[in-house]
C-alpha cells in the first residue's frame, strides 16, 4: 500500500505507529479534525456537491469531540472500535 501514490501519512505513520500500538500521540486533536470536516462539508455542500460520506464523517468526528474533547485524533480507531 505504501507505494506510489497510495503512500500517505496515515498508512506511513498513523497507521502502524499509533492506532495498533495504542501510543495515540500523533499531536493533533480530534476537535481540530471535527472542525476541518466540517469545513470541508461546508464547502462541498456550498457547491452543492455530494454530501452523503462527508455527512456521516462529520457526525463521526463531531461525536468523537464531543465524548472525548481534546484527544488525539488517532484515537479515533479505538473510539470506533467500542461501537
């Protein structure tokens, strides 16, 4: 997966360093990440582009923040995990 233009800073770094290990140290907040998909959802839907993924992403996220606030967004895997 990572070659190419499959390489990316999730399957290169977030992936096998936080979520498996349970380290979640990444040192970007879950509700910064709630905010930048709402961002973009906004976007989108201001284009009137399709929203369906990005509606259910953005619930995601926003719940997430709220249950957890302020924690590392890696943490989402073990927060998706319990549901």
């Amino acid at each position: 997966m990572n070659v190419s233009s499959g390489r990316n800073g999730a399957t290169r770094d977030k992936s096998p360093d936080h979520m498996p290990t349970g380290r979640y140290a990444s040192g970007f907040a879950n509700t910064l990440m709630s905010k930048d998909v709402r961002l973009y959802l906004n976007a989108v839907q201001g284009q009137d582009g399709p929203t369906t993924i990005g509606t259910v992403t953005a619930a995601l996220w926003e719940r997430f923040g709220a249950a957890e606030p302020g924690a590392d967004f890696t943490c989402v895997f073990s927060f998706v995990e319990r549901f």
